[in-house]
C-alpha cells in the first residue's frame, strides 16, 4: 500500500517543496520508489507557452522520474481559474475525480507519495480542494511546515492543527533564524507537544537555502545588468532613493544587504549608494541608463547595477514580492534541506519508518 504524505504550511513561502523533494530523495535512496504531486499548481509561471508551476518540473529532474507534468499537477489554480469556479464554470467534483485519477496514476506500484500543498493550506475553498479535503480524498498523513516569526506564529499552526486533526503527524519548524531559536526549542515545542502535536525537527535558516541574491532579483525582475560585477551577493531589504544625496548617504551607511532603487537620473542617489559598504545592488527603474561615470565607479567598486522597463512603484512590488517569497528551490537548495533535516529533524518520524 503506498504512503502518502502531504507537505501543508499555515503561511506562505515555508520551503515546503525543498522539504518535500529532500523527503522524497532520502526516501528514494533508502530504496523506496516515490513520486511527487502538487494537485494544484499555485507557483505559476509560463513555460513553452502554458502557465505551469515550475516546483513539479523540478521534481522530475531531483528525482529523475518521467512523470507526465500534467498528471503531477492536475490542477493549475491561476487567477482565472478561480474566477471560473467562483462563477460557477467549475465541478468540485469531476475536479476532485480528476485529482484522484492522476493520483491513482502516479501511485501504481509506489512505497510513497510526497504531495506538496498550495501556498497557504486553505487555498482551494472555492472548489472544495483545500489541503485538507486533498488529505481526505487521497487518505494522507499531513506534516506542517511552518515558519517562526514570534510567538503569534503559533497560533497559526494550532488553526491548521485543529483543522487537519488525527491526521496530522506532525510539524517542522523550519527557517529558525539564530535570535529565535533558543525560544522555539525551548519554548514553543514543549508547548505544542503538549496540545499533542508533535514537533518533528526545528530547522535552522540557511542563507543558501532562503537568501536572495542578486543574480535572483535581476532573474525574476527581467533586469538588464549594466555592469560585470558578482551577482552572488545576497539582498534582505530594498530602501527608495528619492531624497537628496547627502540624506541619501546617510541612510545607505545604516543598512547592510540592502537593494537602492531610484531613476537614471539620480545620479546623486546613485553615487551615495557607491559609497555605502551595505549596498550590494542598485536597481534602476524606467528603462533608462545611468551616467557613465557612474556606472565606471559601480565597476571598480563592483556593485551590479540593473536596470528595469518598469515604473518605480512596479519595481517595488517585484522586489518586495522575490524578497518575501525567498529564493525559488533548485537542486543544490534541495540537498541542503536534505541535509539539515538529517541533522535537525526525525527523519525516520517523517517518513514513517
């Protein structure tokens, strides 16, 4: 009879499929033939002319299965999708057979299925596929993977808790970054485990699993880069540069791992960011170049300089959304997790052994 497991997540941006896949490899290297599914594809973006998620693709090549993507992703839950099922163009239940048949598909003959959830675990109400219904259609074992962010993050896992009830085996706690982590061992594990919910690993935060850099921002913003600086820094916050540029100095100075985005014509702006050690990156809005001269000293002092066709406020919604959402798993961040999860987690709890 095969396992299967569902990877849900009471936030967004969790790592819930570098987690997933790392599972699934340990498993399959234990000798378990596994397969990967995420029934609803909510990280969309288009790939040879459709929009598809990319984290299914990504499976295929960690786990080197064959797979037909469309079966590892029956549902593609797109904005329009959910205004067709809100209008009523959509049948919970053929969807829900729908997912059962491709589900039944990829388990013939399998010890395990690893099922990543949608970005949050109530996505899908509106066709009746929240995670939950996902675990009882499919009858699967569901670990929360969940983030800390304080205390009031608890509350939270104790909502999805209650919801997935007997079959919820278990959380980790994952991304702990140092600050926290004395409190979350000490503190929020013996509390949850006292609701009866078992903690099954705390992992630490990793740079080189969650950190964005700045070769990832100029990816995911569709950049041009203006100079042959390192794109491998890593970038946490972003600041505007619309004050003057002695003001301007003085707040670059107080920040570290910081993105500037101002015009192509600040070149004032742009010149005070030269100067702050912080600064690793300096994003150009509209399209336009800037000064040569600046653009020389951003060379010598090797600092990227991007520049985007997009208005300053498109710009800040694209670099807000790729900070909060982290860096987008690849196969090395997948052997990463993997690792942490053997040196932080119950692994044999995980994939119950």
């Amino acid at each position: 009879m095969t396992r299967t497991t569902l990877l849900s997540s009471p936030t967004e941006s969790t790592g819930k499929t570098a987690v997933a896949l790392a599972l699934a490899s340990e498993a399959q290297e234990r000798g378990d033939d596994v397969g990967y599914m995420k029934p609803r594809g909510t990280s969309l973006e288009s790939v040879v002319g459709k929009t598809l998620d990319s984290d299914p693709m990504l499976a295929r090549e960690v786990l080197d299965v064959e797979d037909e993507v469309h079966e590892m992703e029956p549902v593609v839950y797109s904005p329009t999708f959910v205004e067709e099922a809100v209008q009523g163009r959509v049948d919970p239940e053929e969807l829900r057979d729908e997912v059962k048949t491709a589900y039944d598909k990829l388990a013939d003959g399998r010890g395990s299925i690893f099922l990543e959830g949608a970005d949050v675990y109530t996505t899908g109400g509106v066709v009746g596929l929240t995670d939950a219904d996902i675990a009882r259609v499919l009858d699967a074992h569901v670990v929360l993977i969940a983030g800390f962010d304080g205390y009031r993050s608890v509350d939270g896992i104790l909502a999805a808790a209650r919801v997935f009830g007997d079959r919820l085996a278990g959380v980790v706690l994952n991304g702990v970054e140092d600050p926290g982590f004395d409190d979350v061992e000490g503190s929020v594990v013996p509390f949850l485990e006292s609701r009866g919910i078992p903690v099954h690993g705390v992992l630490p935060y990793d740079r080189s699993v969650a950190g964005v850099t700045v070769a990832d921002l100029r990816d995911r913003l569709n950049a041009t880069s203006l100079t042959d600086a390192s794109h491998d820094g890593y970038v946490e916050r972003f600041l505007v540069g619309a004050m003057s540029g002695e003001e301007a100095l003085r707040q670059f100075r107080r920040t570290k791992d910081a993105v500037v985005v101002t015009g192509a014509d600040r070149a004032d702006v742009q010149s005070a960011a030269l100067e702050a050690p912080g600064v690793r990156c300096i994003v150009l809005a509209g399209g336009l170049e800037p000064p040569s001269a600046v653009v020389s000293k951003a060379r010598e002092k090797d600092v990227p300089i991007l520049s985007v066709g997009l208005d300053t406020v498109a710009v800040l919604d694209g670099i807000e959304e790729v900070v909060q959402q982290g860096r987008k798993p690849d196969a090395s961040t997948v052997d990463t997790v993997r690792d942490l999860l053997t040196r932080h987690a119950d692994v044999d709890a995980l994939l119950g052994d």
